[in-house]
C-alpha cells in the first residue's frame, strides 16, 4: 500500500524495494516543476546514508536507495522534512535555446497522421508547434531526451498503442500533451512529425547534453538534408591493463558490465549494469574481485576467448556450456587457465539464456560517466568483435579451486514477485486480478531496455486515461500501454509514461534475466516493507558465503 504523510498532502508510493515516488501535485505546470527540481537539488546536496540517487519530474520525483540501509518510511519522513524547509521561490526559466526542425516526409513520416487527428492541414500543426517556447521539464527515459511541455492544446493526441522500435536520431516528437527529442534514436510512442540536424547529446562532450531542465526549447523549421551519425560505439582500454585474452568469435551478444552506472539519471543516462547482477556478483566472488566490479555479460551463444597471459576465471548464471580446450568446464568454480588455452562455449543447455565471465582484477576497458558498463544506446561502449584483445586489471592471481552452488534456473513457470502500484487505480479488479491469475509468455522482443509479455489484455478502469504525465523509472517497473500488454522494464530506461501497475522484486529480475522468450511467468503480489525484509535476508546469505569462502 502507499506510505501516505500524517497530513495526506504528500502521497507516496513504493517502486519495489528500493525506490520511492513522491508527488508534490499533479500536471503539467512549469511553476510546480521548478519546486519539484529544487527539492530534488536539496535531497541531493543533503543526502541520508543510503541514498542513492533523486530524479526529479513533472509533478514528482524519484528517490532511489539502498534497501540494505534504509526504507521506504525512513526516505518518506527525510523528503517531507526537506520540503518543509525548501523555501518559497518563484518559477525561472533557464536558457532559450532555438532548435532547427526538418518537418514532415521521410524527417517526420506521422505529420499526416497529427494532421488527421487534431483536424488541421500539416502547416498549421508547424506553426502552432513552433510557435511557443516549450520548458523543459525533465531529461530522461534516453540520454539527453527532453521532456518538454507548453505543447499548443490543439496538438495533443496520444501515445501509440505500442511504442515504435526504432526512430532516427534527432527525431521530434509529440504525444500526450508533451513534445520532445530523440536524441539518439531508439524506440519510442510519441508520433515523429520532423528531425533536427543538431546533435543532441554525445557522452564525450562536456557538457553531455545540449538542454537542462529548466531550458526553454523553441522549434524553427529548417530545409537542412544532412543529419549527423550518432557518437561511435567503441570499446578503449586503460593504459596499465594486463592483455589476457584475444577474441576468436564475439559470441551472440557479449558486453562488458559491471553494477551500473548511478549519478547521471538527470541527464537521462540509465543505470544500466549487469541484467543479472547475482551471477555478477557470484562469478566476481570466485576470482576474488569485488561483487559489482566489471566482467563480461554472455547472452545465449559465448564467445571464443584465446589466453594470452595466466588467468583466473569464473562463470555464473546461466549454463551456457562452458568449455575449456573443447572439453566441459564446470561453472560456478575458478579456474585457472594459461596462455594458448581456449575458453568457449557450446551454446545453453537447459533453456538460460544468460551467464557472467568474471577475470580476476576485473575488466580494465575505460570508464565512462563513472561506469564500465556498455550502454550501447548511450554510445558507451560496443560489444565484443573477433580480433579484440581484452585486458583486465593488474594484480595477484587468486587460488583457483573455489565454488558456489548454481544460481536459480527460471524452470517451467517463472515466478516474479511485484510490489504492487503506484497506478493501481487506473486498472479495474478484473484487470488487477488479471495480472495476477493469469500466465504470461516472454516474448522475442525483450533486451537490456525491457521484456515485453503476452497473454490476456488488461482490463483499465473505465475512464482512465491511455497514458500518463512521464515519471520516473526503476528497473522492474511493469508498464502497461493501451494496448494491454505488459513491459517489465529493465536497465536501461529513466523515464516513462505508460500506467504502472507494479514493480518486479530485484532479486527476481535476475531469475527473468536467464529466461529464454517464450517463457511462461507469473505474478505474486508482495508488500514494500517485505521487499526490503526479503533483499535483506538474501544480502546475509551472500555475505555468510562470501566469509566463509575467504576462509
């Protein structure tokens, strides 16, 4: 249920067991986001023990925390005292920034479909978008997309039933009474009515992104036909890094990942991090690393790695058929190879579709915004190519030897348990007990952004709306567009505006991580402060087997 003040003026609702939504109104109005930024501004120059980030948004924001030290209650409590001593300012915008906008053809392919919709001639919708100065509310759900609002009443019509996969970088957009920008492309439900050829956020230029919130944004058309390339995908390496293997065969899809990326959801750039991040932490454990240092993320087919330099290693999550020299290698165990030995894999045996390759001393590819983490659509990063040389960390090899018992397989129904709301309210009791009773199948389109589900369309309440002011995000949210369908989202997203009807336990988002598509899930409701009791215990197991493997 959600943690309510003792005066009911400051509703708050849980997102699983380490986040929480506070909402200072509701709406659109510039003068309560400006009160929302500068509470969040507060939260973070005076942070309590635990915290790990404050997000702000239109009309809410967002503390995520660490629910080995703090709760829900505790984080409730800190914000309504911080805002009872925010003092009163007026509302003030930031910069104005004039933004050239390519309108319609290939550049906006749904100007018609606007047009169509809001009963004006394509011009008309030109006009009337770039005839105000739209604030900036929020950057998120990608790196350096703005939230923008002052969107001309005539021009709202709402979100895509299903969010489109894919959009060009640059690509403007409307929905729901919002406009924005993709910076980098990337799927998407707003309707794209232009492009503009300025680059609009690129992790190597200081600053990231070219808009804050609190920036005013005003469109001006243009007839300009070259866009820019988003930034390079490319994997660097520190200086001092030890080369321990070479790249035969990159694998399906094999990244670098460690325990994420925290401090810059602001400018719209996720956490990211391993999907699983207990066979993160297990494989590191057995080579002696730290739980959340850097390893390599496998997804399905492994790579093909040649030793070029004594090593330890060690893998967990998934049994993808771990081979050393062709022959099976036991995972969950460090082994130690030396050079010219060749470390692969056959392929999953039981249906996972996920595992970690931990090296001892950790990855040593180049950090970017405070993390090793590849976040392919935040352009930092790319995954494995054939050829590659990967280095780890210098340091002294561990003992090889050491094992941990197999992680979870998700087996034939996954259970995934939810901290139910914060928009309980927008789904009606045949809906929720939908959710609930009803078997869901993974589909094929689920990555590091979000596993969509299939099954029996949810019921909304009569009434609701198909789509909601943008709030914060936390992996595990389960978002639910018009269409029905739920979207656990995952990694790598900040923002979004889809009803949510609960968010999945963390814990469970690794179990989901080793699942294959077509896997049937199902849903238990399990209340917030069982959550946090829940991460706790399973925190004291992992510690009691880290002591006593340090024996």
């Amino acid at each position: 249920m959600p943690v309510r003040d003792v005066t009911d003026k400051l509703p708050a609702s849980p997102q699983g067991e380490a986040a929480l939504l506070v909402y200072l109104g509701q709406g659109i109005d510039f003068a309560l986001n400006c009160r929302v930024r500068a509470l969040a501004r507060r939260l973070t120059e005076r942070p309590l023990p635990g915290v790990r980030e404050v997000l702000a948004a239109y009309h809410c924001l967002q503390v995520q925390f660490d629910p080995l030290i703090t709760d829900h209650r505790e984080m409730a409590a800190w914000v309504r005292q911080e805002l009872r001593l925010l003092p009163q300012g007026t509302a003030q915008a930031g910069r104005l920034l004039e933004l050239p906008v390519v309108y319609g053809g290939d550049a906006g392919p749904d100007l018609g479909y606007v047009a169509q919709q809001t009963g004006l001639p394509p011009e008309e919708v030109i006009r009337r978008h770039g005839a105000v100065e739209h604030p900036c509310y929020v950057m998120g759900f990608t790196p350096g997309f703005p939230y923008l609002g002052g969107l001309d009443p005539s021009l709202n019509v709402p979100r895509m039933d299903s969010p489109r996969l894919d959009n060009p970088p640059g690509s403007v957009a409307l929905a729901g009474g919002q406009t924005g920008v993709y910076p980098l492309g990337g799927p998407g439900g707003w309707w794209v009515i232009g492009r503009t050829p300025w680059l609009m956020y690129d992790p190597r230029r200081d600053p990231a992104t070219l808009l804050e919130a609190g920036d005013l944004v005003r469109f001006v058309p243009s007839r300009e036909t070259q866009f820019p390339d988003p930034p390079p995908l490319s994997l660097g390496w520190e200086a001092k890094g030890v080369k321990v293997f070479e790249v035969l065969a990159p694998g399906a899809f094999t990244t670098v990942q460690d325990a994420g990326r925290w401090g810059h959801q602001f400018r719209g750039v996720p956490v990211s991090g391993a999907y699983d991040q207990a066979a993160l932490a297990q494989a590191n454990l057995l080579v002696g690393n730290d739980p959340g240092d850097a390893a390599l993320e496998i997804t399905l087919m492994g790579p093909r790695l040649k030793t070029l330099w004594p090593v330890v290693a060690a893998v967990a999550g998934s049994d993808l058929g771990l081979t050393i020299d062709g022959k099976t290698a036991p995972a969950n165990k460090a082994l130690a190879l030396n050079p010219g030995q060749v470390l692969s894999f056959r392929g999953p045996r039981h249906g996972g579709a996920r595992a970690v390759l931990a090296l001892a001393g950790g990855m040593a590819n180049e950090k970017l915004l405070d993390s090793r983490s590849t976040y392919l659509l935040g352009r930092m990063g790319a995954p494995l190519s054939k050829g590659q040389v990967l280095q780890t960390r210098p340091g002294a090899l561990p003992p090889a030897g050491v094992w941990c018992p197999a992680l979870e397989e998700p087996g034939e129904v996954l259970i995934l348990r939810v901290v139910p709301g914060p928009n309980q309210e927008f789904f009606s009791p045949q809906g929720l007990q939908t959710f609930y009773n009803a078997d869901w199948m993974l589909s094929d389109q689920a990555d590091r952004r979000g596993a969509r589900l299939q099954g029996q369309a949810l019921e909304f309440a009569p009434g609701s709306p198909a789509s909601l002011v943008s709030e914060p995000n936390t992996p595990g949210v389960i978002q639910v567009p018009s269409g029905g369908q739920p979207i656990i989202m995952l990694r790598e997203q900040t923002v979004g505006g889809y009803p949510k009807i609960g968010t999945v336990f963390g814990p469970d988002l690794d179990l989901l991580a080793r699942a294959q598509s077509g896997q049937v899930i199902r849903f238990e409701a399990m209340e917030a402060k069982e959550a946090v009791a829940e991460a706790r215990r399973l925190d004291r197991e992992f510690q009691a087997r880290r002591e006593g493997m340090a024996l």
